[in-house]
C-alpha cells in the first residue's frame, strides 16, 4: 500500500518532471527551430512579377516542388542517427516514414497556377540545408523522455505522432504557401482597384514625406465594417501638416469609394483586414 | 498507463505549439502599397445656395444671389485645374432638401467626392448673411463651414472666400481666389500704345482704370502687406518709381532719382523697396527702405544687374546678371553678400521671381527663339519650364506660390497682324494654362496678396 502510494508520488514526480523539462525543451529548441526552417524558406517576390492581370504569377510553386522533392531524401541521410534509430530497433511492422512522404506530396503542389510560372523567374536552387529538423530534435526529445521498458505500445504512438507532426509541418508550409500566393494576387487585386479609386492631391509640398498608412476591416460581404483608421493618427491633428492630412484624407476617401471589396470569401482571412501605404511621391515628383 | 498519459501530454503540447506557431503566419494580413492615382481633377458638387425667407437686396433677390455665388465658386475652383464642379443637371437632390444632412448616397451615386451646401438671408440692417459647409461624400461629415456678413454688393468676395476656404481644407494650402490683379492695360495702335495701370479681380471681374493713359506705366507690384502698388511712369520723359495707395487712391513719387531707375519690388514685410538703378550706363541692385527713404547699394559690378526679387523671409535676393557673360539668375544675401550664380542651362534666363512658397523661383528664359516660362529651385536645381509658346514674359505669383500669371505676346503674321498681349496663367503642373480675361491687351501682370 505504502509504497506503492510511493511509486504512484514518484512516478508523478517523474512525469511532472519529464514533462516539464519536455515542455521547455521543446519551446525552446524545438519551436524556434522550426520557425527558423520556416523562414528559410527563399522569399517568393510576388511584388515584383505581378502584372496587374486576372492571374497572378507568383515565383513559390517550383521552390515548392523543389522542397517537396528534396524532403524524403534529405530527411533520411541526416537526421538517422537522432530520429531513425528508434523506428529501426523499435519496430519492423511500422510504416517506413520516407515511403509515405513522396505519395502525398505531389498533390499538393498547387493545381492551376503552377503550371503558368515565367521561365523566365529561376528559383534560386538553394537547397535547405538537409533538414536539420526539428523533428529529429523533437523525436530526440521524445526519445529521450521514454523509458526503454515501455517499448511496444509507446512506438506505434510515437510513429504516428512524429507522423502527425510532419503532416501539420508539411499542410503549413504548403498552406503558407498558398497563403503567399493568395497574398499576392489580393494584393494586386487591391491595390489594382483602390489606384483607380485614388485622387492624389494635387500640388503638395514635401511631398517625400506624405506617406500615409491606413488600416481598414472589412466584413465578409466586402463592406468596412467601421471607418478607416489612421495608423499615424496624431499627425493628422499637428499643426503645419496640412498637406498631410489632406494626403490622408483623400486615402480615406479611396478606401471608402472603393468598398465594397469583392474578394474570393474563401480567403477572407487573408483580406479581413488591410493596411494600406498611400505614397504620392511618385505622383508630386518630390518638391517639384 | 502513466507514462502514456504522459507521452499523450508531450504529443498535444507540442502539436498545440506547432499550430500557435503557424496560425501566426497564417493570420498575417495584407499590406498594399499605392503609389499611383488618379490625377484627374477632384469631382465635387456644387449646389446653389438657398433661402427660407425670400427678399431681394441690392444686388438682386436672394434666389439670384444664390445661384450666383454658387456659379463663381464653380468658376474659381474649374479653373484651378484641381477640381471638376459636377453639372448640376445630374444632381439627383435638390439644394433645399439637402441644408441639414445631405443624402450622400445621392451624391456618391453621382460620381462627386465632395458636396457644398449653403445657404443666406438678408439680415435687418441690410446686410446678407452667408453661409456654407463642405461635405465628404465618403466619410459623410462635415469637412469646413463658415458663415459670413457682409453688404449683398459684396457677393462676389464672398463667393471667393468661400472659394478659398473649401480650395485650403482640399488641398491644404491657402487659396488665392479673394485677390486682386493689376496690370498694364494696352489700347491703340502699335506705334503709339495707350498704357494704363489697370486693376481686376482674379477672375476678371470689377475691372478699373488706376490712371488715364497719359503717361506711359510699367512694370506695377503689389506690395505684400498691403493694398498698395509701385509702378514705374514716365513723367516728362523721367522714369520713376511711384507708390499708389489702393484704399486712398493716392500716387506719391518714392523717390526722384537722377538716375534710371527700373523693376521695383517690395521686401516680404512691405517696409522696403529693391530695385535697379542705372548710373553711368551701369546698372546695379539698390535696397531703399520705405519710412526712411535711405538707399543702399547691394551689387557693385560692371556687368548689368537687375530684376531683384525678395525671398519670402527676406533673408535672401534673386536677381539677373550678365555678369558671367550671359544673362543668367544669381542668389545673394539681402545685404549683397554671398552673391551665387544658379541658373547653368543653355539660353539666357530673366526676370527671376520667388516664389511666396518660398520652395521655387520663377523665370523668363530665353532661347531658341522663345520665352517660356520656367521654375526652379532656389539652389538651381530642378528646373522646368511651364509653358512652350512663342513669347511669355513677367511671371507673377499667386499668394499660395501654385500659379503663375504672366502675359503672351502673339507672334506677327505675313500680313503683319498679331503682336497683341494677353494674360495668362499657368500652374505648377505646367497642364493647366489658361487664358485670364481682360477687356483689352494686358501687359505686366502683377498678383495681389490674399485681401483682407
């Protein structure tokens, strides 16, 4: 009685430790390692190769591919000694990790706009450097925590889990993506539509400095769903920017005369809310 | 079981932060840069100016005076070149329904940005009260309102402070629609042209002759504090420089040189008069102040030096000199120092004038067989030219330093026509020139400040 009160007091010590010291490990390690791989990632340049079309080209789709291809083997060389070692001794039966990646992955390479790439737009073929994934860490981590005993019924789990893991890592990062390309095309879409919406004030001195940043929210419908709102909103009411508030209330007007936004109500995530940099310059021609 | 507990915790936290991490990409929104617009002029609804109590003034009934306010402040802004008065036949509301709260969808379904209202009534003692709001369309509030009293002759003044109140809080710059031009009237023949300092309205209303025609004037300026003018007249033959007082409609002589003396000019606080003196075939820049009468020299070279012009601060004077050889534009100091050349293209460049702004310096230059009318920096940099006719001379500031006024000289024809003078506006764009009315041929335009 007593001492198995005991054991349960200490196999809760235990798991509070483990799990503590888990916790830690992986906010500290293994997050920022996989933010790190993400931002890795080559930036698309969007910007610049959109022509204000129906379709945008976004650069990503062939750095997609690239990435999707160079997973399965990458993943294999490297982390082996930290990640495979438990799949190896632990199970024979288990679904062999690398297998199953290549079956998804060419599905997800994006359906329609991948194929219009500009050859033109080479994608750097800078290779991620061979995975040094957070997966492996993490799994490392989840190895290390596990007692050896509890071989059997931990390890199909565990199999799944890094499974999961990589399927979330995998969906962000096409979804990211995705979102990138969404981002994109709104934001010619946008900025297509609220140029024409735009009547620059005319004639306004310094115009270097009248750059204008506006915040508006939008409801699923395309309407604001309250009024714009100045980002730098003191300025408006400091004397001597009358030049300035002027600039910003001709961008409220735009933004307003422009509403409302039809936008695909598939990405209404993306396009809920939109900041807006409203920079005549290029129209005043600096102080001239 | 414990342990796969515990491994189930380590599993859900590790996937719940993995999640947190993306979600936050995820949920980025969108930025958008604009950088280009529409440079079209601002559309804007201009609605005749109502009464509730009908009477008629002296200057006609007040449903009279209403439409016609609205109609010279549908003129000033046109010709502005920065907005578009929409044609009130496609007003869907009609100005009466619209004194407490406008409908705006009316308004934006009508293509306008922004709407005016207004409305007057003859007050007891005469007078008529006016009054008028400003409206954005899209935000549906109130942008500037004012209310205004004065003696109903006086409406079109009215008209062009309203004017220049709804031009300021659209553009954020003073207006210069409330201000007056004076100018060389020309009649006759061209061997014998009858000149006479003239005076107008900016839009070319209440034109009036300031004197007779019986001595030849040029070159008149406003002075910028106040309703003055100096001009220069032939006075048996002499030159000289005259003051004139608008107000009393007296002419004094400021001063009775022995000399030559050409293209006076105020100083910024009115209290000073630059100008160019000729002495023994030399011309040089001379400074007088004007409650003392005291002359000083600020230029004392060889070459010709003339055309003095004040920057807006007094601390500087544009002027022309050939001193370099050519007829080209120099910057110095108002007490003559630092004397710099900034003018280095091809051609020749006269008549440098600064802009009341203060950012620009207007000029006359001269070449491949034209006058054109051009800007640039006070450092010399960023020069353009505003206009490409045959000859344009004499640039003269609006008040807020976005238009300049000038006049053209029409090229002769085979059968010797043409010759005659006119004046003409232009603005910083170069795109919106125009012609300014007169009744006859003008010369030597000169701008006003802002009345008050």
């Amino acid at each position: 009685m007593g001492s198995d009160l005991v054991n349960e007091l200490k196999l809760g010590l235990i798991f509070s430790v483990v799990f503590h010291i888990t916790l830690v490990g992986v906010s500290v390690i293994g997050i920022p390692s996989l933010k790190r791989d993400f931002k890795g990632l080559p930036e698309p340049i969007p910007v610049e190769i959109v022509q204000i079309d129906d379709i945008t080209r976004v650069v990503e789709p062939k750095l997609e591919r690239e990435v999707a291809q160079e997973k399965p083997q990458a993943k294999t060389p490297k982390p082996k000694p930290a990640f495979q070692k438990p799949t190896e001794n632990l199970s024979k039966n288990a679904v062999p990790l690398p297998d199953a990646k290549p079956k998804e992955k060419p599905k997800t390479p994006p359906k329609k706009e991948a194929v219009r790439l500009k050859p033109k737009v080479t994608p750097k073929p800078k290779p991620r450097p061979p995975s040094k994934l957070d997966m492996g860490k993490i799994a490392a981590l989840i190895d290390r925590s596990k007692p050896k005993e509890e071989v059997s019924v931990a390890e199909v789990k565990e199999e799944d889990v890094i499974k999961k893991l990589e399927d979330a890592v995998r969906k962000n990062r096409v979804n990211a993506l995705e979102a990138r390309r969404a981002t994109a095309s709104l934001q010619a879409i946008i900025r297509q539509k609220v140029e024409a919406c735009w009547s620059v004030p005319a004639g306004a001195k310094d115009a270097d400095d009248l750059l204008v940043r506006l915040r508006i929210s939008l409801r699923l419908d395309g309407t604001l769903s309250r009024p714009p709102e100045f980002l730098d909103r003191d300025r408006l009411f400091e004397g001597g920017q009358e030049f300035y508030r002027t600039a910003a209330e001709s961008a409220a007007r735009a933004v307003r005369r422009c509403a409302p936004y039809d936008l695909p109500k598939g990405q209404y995530s993306l396009w809920r809310q939109i900041d807006f940099n409203f920079d005549p310059k290029e129209m005043l021609g600096s102080g001239e | 079981m414990t342990l796969k507990n515990m491994f189930k915790n380590v599993v859900t936290i590790t996937f719940v932060f993995t999640c947190f991490v993306f979600v936050g990409f995820a949920n980025a929104q969108i930025e958008v840069d604009i950088t280009r617009g529409n440079v079209e002029p601002l559309p804007i609804a201009i609605t005749n100016f109502v009464n509730e109590f009908p009477a008629t003034t002296r200057a006609g009934t007040l449903d009279e005076l209403g439409q016609k306010i609205a109609g010279v402040i549908a003129a000033d802004l046109y010709r502005s070149g920065l907005f578009r008065p929409i044609d009130p036949e496609a007003f869907i509301s009609s100005p009466r329904a619209e004194q407490v709260r406008p409908r705006f969808g009316n308004w934006r379904a009508i293509g306008s940005q922004a709407l005016i209202t207004g409305r007057l009534e003859q007050e007891s003692d005469g007078r008529v009260r006016v009054e008028f709001r400003l409206w954005d369309v899209f935000s549906e509030q109130q942008m500037t309102g004012l209310r205004m009293l004065a003696p109903s002759e006086n409406w079109r003044r009215i008209a062009h402070k309203i004017s220049d109140a709804i031009y300021a809080r659209l553009t954020g710059e003073s207006g210069y629609f409330d201000t007056r031009i004076v100018y060389i009237s020309e009649t006759g023949d061209k061997r014998e042209r009858i000149k006479r300092l003239s005076i107008m309205d900016q839009d070319g209303a209440n034109h009036q002759y300031l004197t007779n025609g019986e001595d030849l004037v040029l070159t008149p300026r406003f002075s910028p504090t106040r309703q003055e003018i100096t001009y220069m007249a032939y006075y048996n033959n002499t030159p000289r420089v005259y003051l004139f007082n608008i107000d009393t409609g007296k002419h004094e002589v400021l001063g009775d040189f022995p000399n030559m003396t050409f293209s006076p000019r105020f100083s910024p606080d009115g209290n000073k008069v630059v100008m160019t003196l000729a002495e023994n075939g030399n011309s040089d820049i001379y400074i007088m102040d004007l409650p003392t009468r005291e002359v000083t020299k600020l230029t004392n070279h060889p070459g010709i030096d003339t055309s003095p012009s004040f920057s807006p601060d007094g601390r500087y004077v544009t002027f022309n000199s050939d001193r370099g050889g050519s007829q080209q534009l120099y910057v110095m100091g108002s007490d003559g120092n630092n004397i710099e050349r900034i003018s280095f293209g091809a051609g020749r460049y006269a008549t440098p004038v600064w802009s009341p702004r203060g950012d620009l310096i207007a000029f006359t230059k001269i070449g491949n067989g034209k006058f054109r009318m051009g800007v640039m920096r006070p450092d010399g940099s960023g020069e353009r030219l505003l206009t490409d006719s045959y000859q344009d001379e004499s640039p003269t500031w609006s008040p807020n330093g976005r238009v300049l006024m000038f006049f053209r000289t029409e090229p002769y024809d085979r059968d010797g026509n043409g010759g005659g003078t006119l004046l003409w506006s232009v603005d910083l764009t170069g795109y919106n020139e125009r012609r300014v009315s007169t009744p006859n041929d003008g010369s030597d335009p000169a701008w006003s400040p802002i009345m008050r």
